[in-house]
C-alpha cells in the first residue's frame, strides 16, 4: 500500500468540566482535524494502521478540566493533543533495521483516535494469534482488562479457594474475567455478582457467577443481603459509590476490597498473561461474548462509540473496529 502522509485524527478541543460535549461547534469537547505524518519513521519507531480502538472508563479521568496529575496514574491529556487511547494496529513502515517487528506485524500498543501513528517500538507488542481466538481479545480478556482481574484477584484480594467474592460491573471488560477466574481458576465457594441489567445478570450466570444481581431492582439491597448470608470474605469492586456503600455491610470483618482502576506495573505482565492463556485453553477462560464491538465506516462516530461506556450499552470489552 502506498504510504500515507496524513492521518485524520480526534484531538482534545475544549477540556469538560462536567457533560462532554459531542456537537462540532467551538465549545465542542472533541474536534477531527487532519494532520501530517512526519515523512520519515525514527529509528526507533512504526508507523501503524489502527485497526481495533479500546474505550475505556479512565480515558474519562484523562480530559477532565482542573484534574490533579498526582491523582491518576496516567498524565492528563492537554488540549490540542490526540485523544490517547490502546490500540491493536498493523505495522505499515519499520523504522530502521529490527528484529523485532516487521511489515504487516499485528501490535498492542498505545495510538490515539486516529488512522495511523508513529509509536515506538519498545512500547509495540507484537501479538501472535491464538487458534479460534479473536486478536480483538487482545484488548480485552488477554490484554489489560483481563491482566487487571487476575493481579487484582491475585496480588491485592489474595484469593483462597473456598471463599465467597462480590464482583460490582460484573457484565464489564474486568469483572466478566473476574467472575470467571473466581470461580473456574481460583475456586471460590460463591460468586455474587452484580450487573445493570438483566440480560447481563443472565450473561454472569453463563460465565460462572452462582447469583447474578440487576442493582437497579427496587429489591436489590434485599437481594444483596439474601445473596451473602454468612457474608464475604472478599469485594472486587468495579463501580464505588452506592454499591461500595452497600456491600461495605456484606463483608466479614476484616474483609479485602480491591478498588479496581489500572495496572499501572507491567512487571508481572508475562507471567499474567500465561496464566490467562492457560485458563482460556482449560476452557476456564470464555471470549465469547466478553467483548462488544462496533464497527464504523470512519473517525466521525469514535467518540460517540466511547461514550457508550457511559450508558451501559457494552457488554464485556467496548471495542471500535476501524474500515
């Protein structure tokens, strides 16, 4: 393919205070522009088509007007820059000689709302498909999200087997995994999980979860208490607010609580990820259906697909799939 010397690219125009705002006036929060692909990669570098977009909660956090650096774990994005985002993207030009990457190379690494980047070779892991796999499930169960619930489960909850564990977003990109490596890797006695619907409370269910609760019944708070009897000994915690409030009364005394958010140390990544394989090859590990993917014709719908998130549209991982 012939190769490209602009990309159409989402940048971050007016910081929100409150509601983003998806018009295209002045005051919009997300402007499309067209910029200029340097003409020549570095040495260090790949200039990749982005194929799969991962849309994620935190991305929230990142634009928000007045934020505090010292309280995320990523840098606040400044207006006039990219919308930054994780990204599986096919390597279109190597920069330099390598023996790591080469053309055509399908990578996980960090892009931005646009068709193509130039991103660093260091920071691009090439992805080796696993038969009867999606490489999408790189963004979801076997990437992040899925790193995310098994440290989580395993460093800060340090699950025994024979306990009972609360998943709050359960139906999401980190609590589906939760839910099934609870139940089907560490053994836990009993799985509740708590859902925004009902369709999601039957999706947990089909996963592994032994109750699957919608907190928006007007029984939920009976249900939750009915659900843990002899209450839990562990909380994965998804969402915070109400439903932190509430299963705060569900836990044992000296209970662990795991306030989910992002692996900001990849130390452990290889290690983790093994294990994830290992369990989706034990049949342990369900993909299907753990991911929700919305494919566009272009750049124009990217931010109106992100704020799905937002109105619990997403079953599992929300994904955009770029032509």
């Amino acid at each position: 393919m012939a190769i490209p010397t602009h990309t159409k690219a989402w940048i971050l125009q007016n910081k929100p205070e409150t509601a983003v705002n998806f018009s295209s006036t002045g005051d919009a929060t997300f402007a499309l522009k067209t910029l200029e692909i340097p003409p020549l990669v570095p040495e260090d570098s790949l200039l990749v088509k982005i194929i799969w977009i991962s849309n994620d909660p935190a991305q929230r956090g990142w634009i928000q007007k007045g934020m505090d650096p010292k309280r995320s774990y990523s840098r606040p994005v400044e207006e006039g820059e990219i919308m930054p985002s994780r990204a599986l993207a096919q390597v279109i030009v190597v920069g330099g000689l390598s023996d790591t990457h080469k053309e055509a190379d399908i990578v996980l690494t960090s892009t931005g709302w646009a068709e193509y980047s130039v991103v660093k070779k260091a920071a691009s892991q090439v992805i080796n498909p696993i038969p009867g796999v999606p490489l999408s499930a790189f963004l979801g169960p076997l990437g992040h999200p899925g790193l995310t619930a098994y440290w989580g489960l395993v460093d800060v909850l340090k699950i025994q087997a024979g306990e009972t564990i609360i998943v709050s977003g359960a139906a999401g990109a980190v609590g589906n995994v939760v839910v099934q490596l609870a139940k089907n890797v560490f053994g836990a006695k009993k799985v509740v999980a708590i859902v925004g619907s009902n369709d999601k409370a039957e999706y947990v269910r089909s996963l592994g979860a032994d109750v699957a609760l919608n907190y928006k019944s007007p029984q939920f708070e009976k249900e939750l208490t009915e659900a843990t009897p002899g209450y839990s000994e562990i909380f994965f915690d998804n969402v915070g607010g109400h439903i932190l409030h509430l299963v705060l009364t569900r836990l044992k005394r000296h209970g662990r609580i795991a306030a989910c958010g992002a692996i900001s140390n990849y130390k452990h990544r290889p290690e983790g990820l093994q294990a994830l394989i290992s369990a989706l090859e034990e049949n342990k590990l369900m993909v299907k259906g753990g991911e929700t993917v919305v494919e566009v014709s272009g750049l124009e719908d990217i931010p109106k697909v992100w704020h799905r998130l937002f109105e619990g549209k997403n079953q599992g991982k929300l994904l955009t799939k770029l032509p």
